[in-house]
C-alpha cells in the first residue's frame, strides 16, 4: 500500500511537471506565431504605403524626438503617412488589417495621435485603424497658410478620407476630437457608419466652471511643468497608468500649443442638429469626468435616435488612460453590433 503511494505520488509529480513543459511549449509556440503575424502585418503596411520621410523644422526638433518615443507605446504594426493637401500636410498614423474594417480615430487638444496607444493594439486587431493629427495643434500634420472657416477644416478632412479611399467608416473622437466627429458627421451623414464619442467637449452640454476647470485654464494660457502633474489629476484618476513618454510629449505640446479661433466655435451642438444624427452612436464618459456628467448622457439618449451610452466606473476625462480595457471592450462590441458595409478597397 505505501509502495502504491508513493508510486502514484511519483507518476502525480511527473505528470505535472511533463504538463508544465508542454505548456511552456505551446505559449512559446503560440507567442512565436503571433510575432510572426506582427512581422508580416508590419511587412504588409510598408509595401502598402512605402517609406516614410519627415521634414522637420529646427523648432519643432525636440517634439517630434518626444512624438517619436511616445509612438514606442503602440505595441503593434504601424505606418505613418503624409497626405499633401490644400492646406498642408496631413500625418496619419495606420494599423492593422488591409481588409478590416475601416476605424478613423480624432484625438482630444494638443494630445496628438500618440494618446491612443493605450487602445491601438486593440482596436486594430480586426479593422483598419488611421488616427490623424488635428491640423491646428501639436502634432505632425503641417499646416500651410491660414484657416480662416470652419469650412476650411471640413475640406481638410474631405481630403484626407477621399485620398485614403474611405467611402464609409466608423469615427472615433476623444474630447474636442469628440466635438470635432459631431461637426464631420452632420456634414458627411453617408459616409459615417458608427459615431463613437469618448467625453465629447462642449456637445451636449456647456463645461461647468469650477477650481479644477479654472486650473486648466490657468496651465493651458501659461503651462509650466511643476503645475502638469496636478493638472492631468484633474483629468484622470490615475495618472500613475499614463506612460511618462507621453506625459513628456503632451507637456511639450502645451508649450507649442497655439490659441485657436476656433476653440470658441466650440459651443455644445443645437437639439435639431443632433436629431438628424441618423447612424448609431456611442457615448462614454467618466464617472469623475469634469467636462461631462449624467445631463450629457440624459441628452445624448433624448436626441439622438439610435444611442448608447456608458458611465465609466473609476474614470476622469482621460477614460483611454484610466480604464483601457473597459473602454477598448465597449467599442468593439458597439462595432461589432453595428458592422460597416465597406472596408478600404
């Protein structure tokens, strides 16, 4: 009996072990196979869009360094592109598949594409992603001239989507990058498939004044490093997930960051404007969100025919940062719900 113990003891032990090894196998095999598939899909995206050169300015040499190192958080296959326009360059930034489905990503003010990293792999693990920089801030899109209308800014956008053959897509937009999805959509009701809106600024409803707000206002008009920390507390519940290439980046664009005209066009969008909104929508904001609150959600869901919204748990304005995962999970079941008709030909 003790010998049948031991012996099954020994047979448990070496089974385990023989088990632990194949395990350790079969991820080894599955993350050697999944490198592979990066490095073809990296191969794919060069051939596709060829090189890639940037002409940069002497005073603009220590951001794009900053730029660069953010854009080592994008843990997938990317290219980045230049499209020649009427009013400049546009800098896109493209990933994943050539047949998914196609994703345009607008940015939140002076964050520039980089702050999508925390999403990216994500996002276009099925579809094909292209973040562009906002023409007026920080980033690599070059402006040529002066943008005198609003009109103007829409021509821009008309540009870049014909010269990337995007005839129907979904659009994501982030803060003002959220505003900036409700003006393209209500000029372009055809061509947007699915609007995804994360803390929208100034749509639905007008940003409440309050200390937080007011410092925010004082760093944006003079923006100093001692005061970014405090700052980005505001908009986030936990600056600690912010990766410090990126917090280095984004405070440089502070600095660059030159006032607008039109940041005061920037008013939240008329209940008539919204109604016409015909495709679905999807709506997220933070449950300590200081640009939105339930009224937003309340509207959202009166004035827009066919919505979704969420309150995120545990997240500022900056819900790419504070909860990834969650907002990452949310889009893509909204996507998957509602798939486009159209991939890039």
């Amino acid at each position: 009996m003790k010998f049948s113990v031991k012996y099954l003891t020994l047979l448990v032990i070496v089974l385990a072990i023989s088990g632990c090894g194949n395990n350790k196998k079969n991820e080894e095999k599955v993350s050697a196979e999944q490198e592979e598939t990066q490095k073809d899909l990296q191969k794919e995206l060069d051939e596709e869009f060829g090189g890639y050169f940037e002409d940069v300015k002497q005073e603009d040499v220590e951001y794009y360094k900053a730029y660069n190192k953010a854009l080592t958080l994008w843990k997938t296959p990317f290219r980045e592109l230049n499209i020649k326009t009427s009013f400049g360059s546009a800098h896109v930034i493209i990933s994943g598949p050539k047949n998914g489905e196609p994703l345009v990503l607008l940015h939140g003010m002076n964050a520039s594409s980089t702050m999508w990293y925390p999403n990216i792999k994500a996002l276009s693990k099925n579809h094909r992603v292209y973040a562009i920089d906002y023409l007026l801030e920080p980033g690599k899109s070059q402006i040529n001239g002066e943008v005198k209308e609003m009109t103007e800014i829409m021509n821009w956008y008309d540009e870049i989507f014909d010269h990337l053959k995007l005839k129907k897509f979904s659009l994501i937009g982030a803060s003002r990058g959220g505003w900036m999805a409700i003006h393209i959509a209500l000029q372009q009701k055809s061509r947007i498939k699915n609007l995804i809106l994360l803390s929208p600024a100034q749509t639905f409803i007008w940003i409440q004044p309050g200390s937080e707000m007011l410092a925010n206002i004082t760093y944006t008009i003079d923006p100093k490093r001692k005061n970014l920390r405090a700052v980005l507390e505001t908009m986030s519940v936990n600056v600690e997930t912010i990766e410090q290439a990126y917090i280095d980046q984004y405070f440089i664009a502070t600095e660059k960051a030159v006032y607008s005209k039109f940041v005061l066009e920037m008013t939240p969008y008329s209940d008539d404007e919204l109604k016409t909104l015909s495709m679905p929508v999807l709506l997220l904001i933070g449950d300590h969100d200081i640009i939105n609150n339930e009224k937003s959600i309340e509207n959202a869901k009166e004035l827009l025919p066919h919505s979704e919204t969420g309150i995120i748990k545990d997240a500022g304005h900056f819900l790419t940062f504070d909860q990834a995962d969650t907002i990452n999970t949310r889009i893509l079941d909204f996507l998957k719900a509602n798939p486009a008709t159209e991939a890039v030909k």
